[in-house]
C-alpha cells in the first residue's frame, strides 16, 4: 500500500507498529440499538442502489466498531467474502432532543475498497492506541515513556514527534452540512472512475487554488468539471506540518444540497464538502 503524504519537515527513524484495544460496541439500550441499526442500513442500502460503484455494498455483512472512549463515533466496516469492502464513520448527533429517548444519527465519512480507516493490517502492533478520527487527520494516539506519537488511520505511517493535531475540525461542522436521517443520495457524478496518485500529474502544483478565483468554494464548481480535467484537493494538517494531495474522483449529493466529496485514497474517501474546504483547497 503506498502512501499518500507529503511532508514539509525530514522525517527521521524507523516506523513503529502497535495494536489496538478492542472497544464496546453498543450501549445496552435496546432501542438505541434498534435505531443505530436501522440508520446505517439505511445508508447501505441507499448507496449501493443509487450508485453503481457500491454495488457490491448489497451483499455486504457489517462489522461495528467504537472509536474512542466517549466519542459517541463508530466504525461501521462492510465485508464481503471476509474481506472488508468499505466502511462508513457514524457519530450520533450531540445536539439530539434531551426531551426524546429516540437517538439520531449523522453520517461523517464513508469509503470503498479493502484500506479502510482504523484497518487491522496497519493499525499499531506492539503499543495499544487510541484512535481518534477527523477525516483526513484521522490517527491512532499511541503514549509511551511519557511521549506521545500519532500513526495516520489510513496509512499505518508513523508521523514524526514534530507533529501535533489540530483542533478538531468535523465536529465544527453544522448539522445541516452532513448526511443524516431522512436525506437520500439524489445525485452523483464521477470525475474518474479509477485509483489515480495525484502525483503521476503534477500540474496541481503550479496551478491557481479555486479558493483564488471564487470568494467561495462550492460542490457546484466540482459539478460542473468533467472526467477529462484533473481535480485535486490539497489538505494541510497537523498545524500545517503536513500537506496530503488527494485526487478528486466522485461526488454525492444528499438531498438538495449536502455535497461529499470523493477522493482517491487507498479507494475512495467521501467527505463532507463543508469539512474539505476548511481544510484544504481544490486545485484544477
């Protein structure tokens, strides 16, 4: 699997592998079950009828996983034939009715292809670790001898001691920019429909950020681009020590207008719109 990072600094040392704890699931409410179950399905089933690439979606068994003690987030992991599929990163809604014994919840990620987030195959070997998600700087937070280091959830790639999080960026997001209960898939499009390293192409580099020609960044921009032009986010982390290019190649719309956008990253990464243009820019 090859990486997908680009750092400003030298990086230094060899990379170290450790494990991770298993978490609870559920809570024991019966009801809250019931409705956390419904949701995700709900999502499935909506994604692998509505868009071709998730076919496969259909026939998938579900395996759940809690990210971090009190996080009130979940890794759902979709498997086919024991292999994993994709996944989608469910966080119940912090601003529910504490009136109503009904939970809701709201969607922050979803992917394709076998690396998914928080995978066994590079999730730290030899220390526990926590994992932590916000998108792109999603990580395992690994404490040992007093020191602190962060794996990247995606890759397994050790960040060196440099680097620090920033502060969290998803959770900043309006209820109203993610996909939640009662909105459908209504609209998708493609802008490639295979892996592509935005290196293989480095116009990106050179080229004016969309940030730079409009006073707003919009999934309409995207909407209009077509599968023949290059589009590429470029995502800075880590208190700017990181810069991570991701190539653009898909795009949902829930409803009328809650955009996500999908990005090639070991396979597709759908993220909220509203989080990639707080982190990063779109570069034609």
């Amino acid at each position: 699997m090859s990486l997908q990072r680009v750092f400003i600094f030298v990086q230094i040392g060899m990379l170290l592998v450790f494990s991770l704890l298993p978490l609870p699931v559920f809570a024991e409410d019966t009801n809250w079950n019931r409705v956390f179950t419904k949701q995700v399905h709900d999502w499935i089933d909506n994604l692998s009828s509505k868009d071709e690439q998730f076919k496969e979606w259909k026939d998938a068994k579900t395996n759940i996983q809690a990210l971090g003690p009190n996080s009130r987030q979940w890794l759902v992991t979709l498997q086919v034939r024991n292999k994993p599929v994709g996944y989608l990163i469910v966080e119940e809604d912090r601003k529910t009715d504490p009136q109503s014994d009904m939970p809701s919840f709201i969607l922050l990620e979803y992917g394709l292809g076998e690396y998914i987030l928080f995978n066994e195959s590079t999730q730290p070997k030899q220390f526990p670790g926590q994992p932590v998600y916000d998108g792109f700087a999603s990580f395992w937070k690994i404490s040992q001898n007093g020191t602190t280091q962060y794996v990247d959830a995606k890759t397994g790639e050790q960040y060196p001691t440099i680097v620090k999080p920033d502060n969290p960026v998803m959770s900043t997001l309006a209820k109203t920019d993610l996909a939640q209960a009662g909105l459908a898939l209504t609209r998708h499009t493609s802008l490639g429909t295979t892996l592509t390293d935005p290196f293989d192409q480095i116009d990106w580099m050179f080229a004016t950020p969309v940030s730079a020609q409009n006073t707003e960044i919009t999934w309409q921009d995207l909407w209009k681009t077509t599968d023949q032009e290059a589009v590429v986010v470029t995502a800075s982390l880590f208190q700017d020590e990181v810069m991570a290019p991701f190539t653009v190649g898909s795009l949902h719309v829930w409803g009328e207008n809650v955009a996500y956008i999908g990005v090639w990253d070991e396979g597709l990464r759908f993220l909220p719109s509203a989080y990639i243009t707080k982190v990063g820019k779109i570069i034609h």
